[in-house]
C-alpha cells in the first residue's frame, strides 16, 4: 500500500459493473425525466416519473455499492448491510433531487444553487459515511486530500446538474444535440469517481510526511486530474445544448419574421401601419391601390383627416380606441375617383412593446359588393318581386311598428284589404304570365290612388294592403277606399288585351277597431270578404256586430265536421199522404243535429254551411245509408212497403261517382231500388244540364224514381223540364201556404197540377197545414200532400209504434 500506483491496480468486474451502474441511472434521470410533451404532467408522465426515480436510484446504488468493491483493499465485513441500506437510501434522495429539478420549469439561479449543494452533500456524506463503515481501521485524515474531493464533488454535482437539466429542456422542445449522449456518459463517469476519490481521500500514503503534508511525489494526484478533467468537460458540453437552443430560437425568429413579411406584403387585403398619432408610416401594395382609388396620398397623413363628415368621425372614434390598446372593427365608406362609394371594413389591432402602444396596424378589406348583396337580399326580403311593393314580412313589421305606440298616446290610422275580383279568371283564362303584368298594373293602380304618405303592400295572390297613417275621419277614409274602387271600374290596356277587373276593399281603423296588428289585418281580411259577398266592387267597413256571426258560423263549420263521428246527426221521417183514403204512401228522411251546447239547429242554418265546405256530401251519403236501413228494417218486421225520399243537394248531385256511390249503398243496405226516391231541387236540375240528365237516366235505369222539389222556384223551362227523367213534382210551400188566400198562388198551383198531369207526373203539395188547403186541393185534383196537417216529422220509434192515418 505504499505506492498509489499498486492501490489504483482496480478489480475490473466491479470497476466496469460500478461505472456502468452509473451511467445507467444517468440515462434513466435523463430519458425518462423529460421527452418531448412531458411538460403537460399527466398521469401517464408522473408514473413513468417516478418509476425513472426508481430504477435510477437502484443503478446509482449499484454504482455506489460495488465501486468501493473494486480497489483492492480489504473492507469490514461486520458493518456491510448497513453500508447497503444507507447507500440505497442516500441515492433515493439524491436520484428524487436530482430529478425533481430537472423536471420542474427553471426558476432563477437560488433553486439550482440549493439543488446542486444538497444533491453534492447527500452523495458525499453517505459515500464518506460508506468508507468509515468498510475501511475505519485503514483510514486517516487527509485533509487536504479531503477539501480536494469535497470540491471536485461539489463543482460534479453541479456540473452534472446543469447538464441534464439542459438536456432536458432541450428535448422537451424536440431539440437534440449529438453532445447529448457524450455529456451522459461523463454524468456517469463522474458521479462513478466520487465514491472512488472518497475512498482514496483517508487512504494512508507514505508521501504523506508525519507533520500530514504533501510530500514531493504527487502520483496520487492522478484521480483528482482525471476527475477535474471530466468536472471541465462538463461545464463545458452544456454550451453546446444553449447553441443548439439559440439556433433553434433564430431559426424561429427568422420565420416568424418570414410570416409577418408574408401577411404584410402577401395580404390581399390593403394592410396599413400608423405611429402612436394615427398617422399612416406604411402600407403593402393593396393599401397602395386603395390610396389611389380615394386619390389621395397616405404616407404622412393623419388617417382620420383623410374624410370628412360623419366617415371621419368614424374613423377617428376608431383610431382611438385601436390606439388606446383595444382592437376593434369598423366599417368606412369613402367616393372614389370614379364616382362611385366604396366601402371597407377596417380591422385594427395595437402594437405594444414593453406594455406600451407604439403605433398600430389596420386591415382594410373590400366590401361594396358584400354590402350590395346584403341590400338585394335585405330588399328581396321585404319587397313583392313581382310588383316591387313591401311583401307581407314588410307589412307585418311596419304595422307591428304603427300599432305599437308604447307609452305615448296611439296615433290613429286606418288598414285597408284590397283583393282584386274575378282575376282568377283572367289568369285561367290568359295564364299565368299575363296574370303577372295584370298584378303590376293593379299595384300600380293602388299606388296611384292613395296618399304619397300611405304604404303598401302586396300581401299575395291578388291582395293588397294599405296603410293610410293618421287619416281616422270617415269621410277620408271613404275618398282614399273610394278611390281604389273607381279606378279598378275602369278598364285597361295590358299588351294587346282590355282587362276589366273590379276590387273589393275591407277597412279596419286603429284604435277603434282594435290595437294588435293581428287583430286589424283580421278585421280588415273580413271586412274585404262582406263586401265580396255583398257583389264586389265596393268598400265596407269593419262591422263587430256581422264578424261576430261570422266567427260563429265558423266555428259551427268546425264542429260540423265531427258531428258525424260524434253522432250527434239523427233523422227525422215525415210521411206522405193520399187524402182520398188517409193512408201513407211514403216518407221524407229530413235531418236535425243535435249541438251538445246550443241544442237542435235548424237545417237551414247549417245545411248552407255543409254545401259551403263540402261537409254535405259525406253527410248526406251517411243520411242515405241510414234511411236506406231503417226502410230495410220497416220492411223486415212487416210494415207496409212505401218508399223513402232523401234529398240530395247540388253539390253532391255534381260528383262524378254519385251513381255508383247510391248503387253501393243499396247493395250494402240490400234495400230494392224501387223502394228509394230521390229529392233534387229545381235549381240543381238546372246546374250543368248535361250531367244532370245523364245522371238521373242512370238512376232510372236503376228503378230509382226522382222527385223535383220545390218546384216553381226555379227558371226551369217546358222543354228541359220535358227532357228530364223524372217522375214527380213537388210544389213549393211558399205556394200552398198562400193557396187559399191569394189567387196568384192559386193559379199558379193549379197550372203546376196541370201541368204535370199532362207530362204523366205525379204531383205532391208540400207545408200543407190547414182544412182548407186540403179542400182546395181535393178540388184541383191533386190527390197527394205532406204537411204538419196530417203528421209533423216522426223518429223511426214513433213511426213503429203510432198508427199515421
């Protein structure tokens, strides 16, 4: 042990075991501290942490367990377990330090001191706590040999320190330098020569003289010149990994640089720059072209004094806010040497350096043909295209607008529906692209004949509506409604065609009439409908008192139609007699409905109702499924076999399957065709003769035997009457009702009776009531009558169980 040289003849398992150890818990730290991404923290990240800590603690303990193993010096056996334990613990600490700093963001030169001393003195105390247990009774004090080591291992630790926490850093970032792997291994190498120098640190050698200084040969000096070569080394790899950083970084800049000259030169937008005053000092080559449209010159100019009026408000309220920091918006509008208004949306953002606005920069981008659009669509939404008038979105927000007056006191107007008669006419007739100038020139007609103040609307179709604002006496209201039917009483000229149109015009006035605008469009809508129906070519006024029946009217019209599914229709049957014997020759199925609120109404209040909506023809086919099987019930249990009559209105007479519809329901009812008549009304015979002839023919072929009723109300004439293939005449009871006491009642009674007689028609009187009236018609020989005289409508009971004589 007396030469340095036969101490340093090292174990070379163990030496390559301890030195590999070392760098392995380097690479561990390293790698498995930081890669790229791993600043997010994520669960992932931590476990795979953590177990880097692990496995590193376990590699530098190999390190540090076996290095002192491979000097050739004998080692105390007695204190070895604990040498192990405090080994493992010692590099847990030091490996979770080491690790900790390297993962954590750097945060000053403080954390990075604290961390290298304590990691250094964790590794120098266990390592020479380590050499006291395994070789106290070789051990001296050397002190300076000591100071030497405690330096050198302080300026490795923080070395190596510095060295992974850069490295990392770098990769984080995806940066990797061909240093890397070299400044690891001498990581390893390093902390590998602690625990070698920590030994040979309190060896006892002979050039030791006994005063404990230094003597003349200096060979046990080597291990502390290789290892302040490797602490050199690394102080000095970690520049590389700045350098690698700070070319990255300019790399970074130059592009980033790149992007701006891109977005400013490349712009197809005119990009402008301004100093902290608002005045222009740049501009790409689309602002130079914007500079020409406006014909003026930027470069120098405060940009807000470049317009005038309301624009260099704008523009100037704009800048403020931009240069105050904020970005903003605007849109400017400016004549351009052409004539023409050009319109640009200006987008400005501050620039700030060292939290101060220095200036700012502006996008100006080209909208004039955006905005043209929007004002096609915007007029395309609230104007007719046809006729170029306000349409209906139009007209519901301006008179959502005159009607609501908030808390000021309403001012009054007056709504006027306008709807165009017979036009449907002219369309079919001329087609559709005619019908289109017809609804230009009526609008225009409109337009002429109201107040320039007024406003209107097309509504759709051929409707119209007017508001007329602040006209509320009758007798203006009256001028400007009468106005508009005039005109339209006067033919024009469309193309090479004269068009003779007339116009219907409803009124509601605002308060009067009502305060919502859904309230008086409603109201006006019905008003234009009362004077259609009063002969068109008129004006009417709102009338409360009629729109209430109307509204009842409609709702009974809702409440026809279920009435059938909610059997609330029932049949009446009123028999037909032969005064001559008193006995029954026939009955009339007549219907009632029984309202669950307003009780039985009247057939002739909603009988018109059924034939205006087109409820009458499945109501009547239910009325002649039903008569049909009571009559087959009637005849069943024994009573004397007469016919039944149903009456069948004009509507249902038109449709084109009417005679298989009553065929079907004789086949479904098994009733004998000879047994059903049918009730038809002059005026309907009189509807489409040709149908009608070809109908009842079919019907007579079939054995159904036809009645016209209410005979001598209508127009018919002898010779059509003549055609007809029918086989009764029932005489109206406006007739007989007056035959005893009005002599032209009389006459024409009796030329009826004749009549038919001559055309080899049976003849009934219907409403017969009084004595007398049977009398008068014994003695006109007409034999057959009907009437409350002899019986009143009877239910199908009260005909099974009383005897009609």
């Amino acid at each position: 042990m007396n030469d340095i040289l036969q101490i340093l003849s090292l174990n070379g398992v163990y030496l390559t075991i301890a030195l590999l150890g070392s760098i392995a818990a380097c690479v561990l730290v390293t790698y498995g501290a930081s890669w790229k991404d791993s600043e997010l923290r994520t669960e992932k990240v931590k476990r795979r942490q953590m177990l880097a800590i692990l496995l590193g603690t376990l590699a530098f303990s190999i390190d540090h367990i076996v290095a002192p193993l491979s000097l050739t010096i004998v080692v105390n056996r007695d204190y070895y377990l604990i040498h192990i334990v405090f080994t493992i613990i010692g590099c847990l600490a030091a490996t979770a330090f080491a690790m900790r700093y390297t993962i954590l963001q750097p945060s000053g030169s403080a954390r990075f001191f604290f961390t290298g001393l304590l990691v250094s003195l964790i590794i120098l105390v266990f390592d020479y706590v380590n050499v006291v247990l395994l070789f106290g009774h070789l051990a001296v004090w050397n002190p300076d040999l000591i100071a030497l080591n405690t330096g050198l291992a302080l300026c490795a630790g923080f070395a190596v320190l510095r060295l992974l926490a850069l490295s990392n850093r770098n990769r984080e970032h995806g940066l990797h330098s061909r240093w890397n792997m070299f400044g690891i291994v001498l990581c390893g190498v390093a902390l590998f020569g602690i625990p070698i120098l920590s030994v040979l640190s309190v060896l006892p050698l002979d050039v030791y003289d006994r005063a404990g200084e230094i003597g003349e040969k200096r060979a046990f000096l080597i291990p502390y010149i290789v290892m302040l070569a490797v602490v050199c080394g690394l102080v000095a790899i970690p520049d590389e990994f700045l350098r690698t950083r700070e070319k990255l970084q300019a790399r970074k800049h130059r592009e980033r640089e790149q992007h701006y000259i891109s977005l400013y030169e490349h712009n197809p937008d005119g990009v402008l720059e301004f100093d902290k005053q608002g005045i222009v000092t740049g501009m790409n080559e689309q602002a130079e072209m914007i500079a020409k449209k406006m014909g003026k010159k930027l470069i120098g100019a405060k940009f807000s004094d470049l317009f005038s009026g309301e624009q260099r408000r704008i523009v100037a309220e704009h800048m403020k806010i931009v240069l105050g920091g904020r970005p903003g918006t605007t849109e400017i509008d400016f004549k351009g040497m052409d004539g023409g208004i050009q319109s640009y949306s200006l987008t400005s953002l501050p620039i700030v350096v060292d939290r101060r606005v220095i200036g700012a920069y502006s996008m100006a981008k080209n909208v004039t043909k955006r905005k043209r659009d929007q004002e096609t669509i915007r007029h395309l939404a609230y104007h007719d295209e046809l006729t170029g008038l306000a349409n209906r979105r139009s007209f519901e927000h301006t008179l959502e607008r005159y009607a609501n007056y908030g808390e000021s006191k309403p001012e009054p107007f007056t709504l006027l529906f306008v709807d165009l008669d017979r036009f449907k006419r002219v369309n079919d007739f001329f087609g559709h692209a005619f019908g289109d100038l017809v609804i230009k020139h009526a609008g225009k007609v409109i337009k002429e004949s109201i107040p320039s103040s007024a406003f209107i609307a097309r509504m759709g179709g051929d409707e119209f509506t007017v508001i007329l604002p602040g006209v509320c006496r009758i007798a203006e209201i009256e001028k400007w409604a009468g106005n508009i039917v005039d005109r339209f009483n006067e033919s024009f000229e469309i193309g090479k065609h004269t068009v003779k149109l007339s116009a219907s015009v409803g009124i509601a006035r605002y308060p009067e009439d009502g305060l919502s605008s859904e309230l008086l469009t409603k109201y006006a809508d019905a008003a234009m409908y009362v004077a259609k129906q009063n002969g068109s070519s008129q004006y009417r006024f709102y009338d409360a008192a009629s729109d209430k029946s109307s509204q009842e009217e409609i709702r009974l019209e809702q409440e026809l139609e279920q009435a059938v599914e909610l059997n609330q229709l029932r049949l009446m049957y009123q028999p037909k007699f032969d005064i001559r014997n008193g006995e029954a020759i026939g009955y009339e199925a007549l219907l009632r409905w029984d309202h669950p609120i307003h009780g039985e109404i009247s057939p002739l209040r909603f009988i018109p109702l059924a034939e205006k909506t087109g409820m009458i023809v499945p109501i009547e086919q239910w009325v002649l499924r039903t008569a049909c099987m009571q009559a087959k019930n009637w005849q069943k249990v024994g009573r004397p076999v007469v016919p039944i009559a149903v009456n069948i209105s004009q509507v249902h007479l038109m449709k084109p399957d009417i005679y298989e519809s009553i065929i079907e329901t004789l086949e479904q009812t098994q009733l004998d065709a000879h047994l059903l008549e049918l009730e038809i009304t002059e005026s309907a015979m009189m509807h489409n003769e040709e149908h009608v002839i070809e109908i009842l023919d079919k019907l007579k072929a079939a054995g159904i035997s036809v009645s016209m009723d209410d005979f001598g109300t209508g127009y018919s004439s002898l010779s059509y009457l003549h055609s007809l293939p029918i086989s009764c005449l029932k005489i109206d009871r406006s007739f007989i009702r007056k035959i005893t006491t009005d002599k032209d009642s009389k006459a024409i009674a009796e030329m009826i009776i004749s009549m038919a007689k001559q055309l080899g028609l049976k003849i009934i009187a219907e409403g017969v009531e009084t004595s007398e009236q049977v009398a008068l018609l014994q003695e006109l020989q007409c034999y057959n009558v009907q009437g409350f005289y002899y019986s009143r409508p009877l239910t199908a009971e009260q005909v099974d169980h009383a005897y009609v004589s």
